[in-house]
C-alpha cells in the first residue's frame, strides 16, 4: 500500500492507530486530536470547507 494511502486511511487516529513508517504508537495532544475531528465533520459536510483565492489570502489567515 502506498504510503499516502495508508496515511489518508489512518488519518482517523484510532486508539490503536500506529505510524505506518515508523510502526510506532504515538499520543496525540489535543490541539491534533482537535484538528483530525474538524477534518471528519468536514468531510461528512457538518461543516464546510475553508477555501482561498490566492495565498497571499492565506497568508493573511495564518498572520504570517
């Protein structure tokens, strides 16, 4: 399996989730465990996504 596959797979972060490359276990904090839950409500449409126009726009977001 390649390895975007198994990464996009096991983006859910399961309990039991371990790194595809690594084979290891590791602890999420919250602030991933967060982002991985606003990916799932996205993608079964509770919440929309964020699009730009350009990445100056972006930039601006992320104050950078």
């Amino acid at each position: 399996m390649p390895i975007t596959e198994a990464v996009r797979e096991e983006i859910e972060m399961d309990a039991d989730w371990e790194c595809p490359i690594c084979g290891k276990n590791p602890k999420f904090n919250a602030e991933t465990i967060a982002a991985a839950e606003e990916c799932r409500a996205m993608r079964a449409g509770k919440i929309p996504f964020k699009r730009y126009h350009s990445i100056e726009e972006l930039r601006e977001e992320l104050g950078v």
